[in-house]
C-alpha cells in the first residue's frame, strides 16, 4: 500500500491512478493523518448493469486496448499556447 499526502496526490494525480489501477492501494493523508483511500474497483457484470440501468454509469462503447494507461499520446499539430491566445483575442 502507498501512503501520499494530498498535495501530492494533487500534483501526480495520474501516476497514482496508474498504481491504483495495477492493483495497488493508495492512502491519503492531510497533515500526516490518513483521510481516504483509493482502491481498485473490480465489479461483475450484474453490478455493472445494475448501475446502468440505473442511470449512474455509462456502459463501454469498445473494449479499451492493452496500452490505454501507458501508450505515448501524439504531438499537437498546432502550438497550444497559440491557441489559447486566439481564443481570448475573440473575447476582447
């Protein structure tokens, strides 16, 4: 189990979804004192639909693929930063 105060769980919130999802517990802790935790959900199908039917969860819409939490994702085509600012230039 990992134990992570929550400032840093803020900063590196992705590597510790990472651990979480490998099967790994993660303790959180707001001025040194455990507050929560974060675990794995593993559900059947019969829970899954449940929540479905419910209106809580969406079902998939594809099977995710091996590498969903550590495939490379791709370049952007235009600078952000570009993008940004010409965004706010057609608010002013």
């Amino acid at each position: 189990m990992t134990t992570v105060p929550v400032t840093d769980l803020k900063n590196r919130l992705s590597h510790y979804l990472r651990l979480v999802a490998r099967g790994e517990d993660v303790t959180i802790l707001d001025r040194g004192r455990p507050v929560a935790r974060i675990t794995r959900i593993d559900i059947g199908d019969a829970e899954l639909d449940a929540l479905v039917a419910a209106g809580i969860a969406n079902p998939p819409s594809a099977r995710r693929s091996k590498d969903f939490l550590t495939r490379t994702l791709p370049k952007a085509k235009v600078s952000v930063q570009r993008a940004l600012l010409d965004d706010r230039d057609d608010r002013f």
